[in-house]
C-alpha cells in the first residue's frame, strides 16, 4: 500500500516543489492551498503524513494541527 501524504502550503510554487518531490519518491499525494482546504481533505481521506505551513490563511498551520 503506499503511504498518502497531505501538503498544506499556499505558497504555489513551495507547494508544487513539494508535491512532485514526494510524488517522484512513489508517495499518493494529496495537496491543499490554504488550511481551510487541508482540513476538508483531511477529513474526507486517510492520510499516513500531514506537512503543513504555520502562516496561511483561512486556517493556520496551528489550527489545522489542533482540529
């Protein structure tokens, strides 16, 4: 099975970056822009790792971590 992995960061390029780097490792991953769109994703999928930025908008990388 392999493992599924949730990026948070709004920054599109860092974002990007991140995605394809893990993707080329053989990791499914899920990608969100902001926290608000990490935590539906993350409430609607299993996820065996969550990387999240602190300073976003809609939610924080702190809020996102407490729910």
């Amino acid at each position: 099975m392999t493992p599924k992995i949730l990026v948070i960061e709004d920054l599109e390029h860092i974002n990007k970056l991140i995605c394809s780097y893990l993707q080329n490792e053989g990791y499914e991953v899920y990608s969100a822009a902001n926290g608000k769109e990490g935590l539906k994703l993350f409430n609607k999928h299993t996820h065996d790792l969550v990387i999240t930025d602190v300073v976003m908008p809609e939610a924080n990388g702190y809020e996102v971590c407490r729910q």
